[in-house]
C-alpha cells in the first residue's frame, strides 16, 4: 500500500478508536462529554497516535499488545492542550480544527472542564489498558511530556516570551522542544514501549528521530502562521505576528526557516532509517511533515 493509503488507515483506525474509548455523549453530564468529543473528534492530523502506531508496529508487526489505547491516550492529551490553548486567557482563539473553538461552541467553563477531564482520561486509558511495568512506563513517559517543565512549561515560558521579538535561537527552540517537541517524541517512545522496546538504543534513536521531527513541525507551523489562510489551516493564521513573538520566521525569514525545516526532518529521517524493521512509513511521515500545508 502506498504512503497515503497507510496514513489513511492509520488515521480511521485512531478516529474508530476515539469513538470507541471516550465517555459516551450519553453518559452523565452529557454536555461535558459531548465538549470532550466535540474537540477530539473535530479531525485534527492524529499526527501523535499515527507515530505511536508506526513504532509499535515496526518493532513487533504481530501487535501483541494493542497500542490503540496508548495512541488515544496520546491524543487526549494534545486535545486538552489545544482546548486550554484557545480559551480567553491563553490565545483567546475562535476557530480550531475548522470549527469554532470549544469555548464558542460551548462556553469558558465546560472547555475547562473538557480539557481537563481529557487530560485525566488519557492516564485512565493507560491505566485501564496496560498492567504493570508497560503500564507504568507508558504513565511516566506521556506526563513527563505534559508536565511543568515540557508541555505546560513549554506554553508558560511563551506565553513569557509574547512581545519579546528579542528572543534568542537557543531560548525559541527550548520552547519548541518543550511546548511540541515532546509530545511528539513521547509518542514514538510510548510506541517503542508497546512494541517491545526496553532501554536502550531503540528508544533513544525514537527519542532523538522524535525531537528533531518536533523541531520540523513547529518551524513548519510558524511558517504556515505566517503563509498559510484560515480556510486549509482549519485555524486563524497571522497570530504569531499580531502577537509579536519571536518564531523562526521573524529570526531568519522563510526560505531560512524552510531550510532548516527540513535540515531537522533529514535528521528524524535518518535516525528513524537506522532503526530495526521496516521503516518506510516513519520515514515517510517525516519527510511529508515539512510539505503539509496544514
Ligand atoms: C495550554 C497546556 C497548554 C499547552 C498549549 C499545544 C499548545 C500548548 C498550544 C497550541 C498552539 C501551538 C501552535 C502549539 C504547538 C504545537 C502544535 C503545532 C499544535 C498543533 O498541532 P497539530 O498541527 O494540530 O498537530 P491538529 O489539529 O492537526 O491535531
């Protein structure tokens, strides 16, 4: 099957997955789980469940242990962070996914509510579907990834950084490490994890592949920021300029911020190439991330 074909199993594999693993609408309240699925079923790219899927299954292609719950897992958690990151007192955002942000379809208070009990779901699915020593490495990797000093220590410290153009290369990319970097990388070590992968050179090859794929997305999202229009990008574009932050494209310009996009996706490329099985699809994914246009 060619490159699209797998991507688009992958990602109806997810969206059955997310259908069958969330609280019911009906379950009580049913407003709240209607705003958990209003969010996470509003599509979205599935980019961190379609990495934690690939490395399972390049290192045990039988699946022994179903990843689906992880690549959910992974999911909520990146739902919750878009959720939060649009409400008024963060990015004050209207528009999501293509569609009005959970805040406006909903109000203030049940996208809070949405967002956190999405956080909480994503460790009840590890721990509902994982026994012991998987299952507790599968809760450390994903909350070390979410936690204060990665994800949320990611978006305080941009927040910090909002009209401070100043920011130097080093500081922007702490950011992006942390605020996008990690989730990514933490997917495709949960993926290992599942796949059979204990310590080692395995899941630090997933690990350095997973920082310099983060790396390469964020470099493309702020390119697509300030390139890209509502319509594909399913997101209001131009924020980062109105906002005077410091992104690549502010420090280099876009052909630079292009080329060292794809400097950081040659690198994943080939750290996800020097690792066991068949690795075409990984590679795959890595090389089309800096082609996307959303
Ligand atoms: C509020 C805890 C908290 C964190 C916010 C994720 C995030 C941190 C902010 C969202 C804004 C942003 C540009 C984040 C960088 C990561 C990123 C590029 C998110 C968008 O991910 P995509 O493009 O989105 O994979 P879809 O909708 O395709 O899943």
């Amino acid at each position: 099957m060619d490159f699209s074909g797998r991507l688009a199993n992958q990602v109806s594999r997810i969206d059955r997955g997310i259908d069958r693993l969330l609280p019911a609408i009906d379950a009580n309240p049913g407003r709240l789980h209607e705003a958990m699925r209003y969010s996470i079923q509003a599509g979205g790219k599935r980019l961190r469940p379609v990495l934690l899927l690939a490395a399972a299954e390049l290192l045990d292609p039988d699946e022994r242990t179903d990843p689906l719950p992880a690549a959910v897992a992974a999911e909520c958690v990146h739902t919750y962070s878009l959720i939060h990151d649009d409400l008024p007192c963060m990015d004050n955002d209207d528009l999501r996914r293509g569609r009005p942000t959970c805040h406006k379809a909903f109000d203030e208070a049940t996208a809070l509510l949405a967002g956190d009990a999405l956080l909480t779901h994503a460790f009840l699915l590890l721990g509902r579907n994982y026994r012991s020593e998987l299952g507790l490495s599968l809760v450390r990797e994903l909350a070390t990834a979410a936690d204060s000093q990665h994800l949320i220590g990611g978006q305080m410290d941009d927040l910090l950084a909002e009209k401070n153009a100043a920011l130097s290369e080093p500081q922007l990319q702490s950011i992006h490490l942390r605020k996008t970097a990690a989730m990514i990388e933490a997917s495709l070590v949960m993926g290992g994890l599942i796949g059979g992968a204990n310590q080692g050179e395995v899941l630090n090859t997933l690990r350095r592949g997973g920082r310099s794929l983060g790396l390469a997305f964020q470099i493309v999202d702020d390119i697509l920021d300030s390139t890209g229009d509502a319509a594909t990008l399913g997101k209001t574009p131009g924020k980062d300029a109105r906002a005077g932050k410091a992104t690549f494209v502010r420090l280099f310009g876009l052909d630079a911020s292009r080329k060292i996009a794809e400097e950081h996706s040659t690198s994943a490329a080939s750290a996800f190439a020097s690792l066991p099985g068949d690795t075409s699809f990984l590679v795959a994914i890595a090389q089309a991330l800096v082609m996307r246009d959303k």
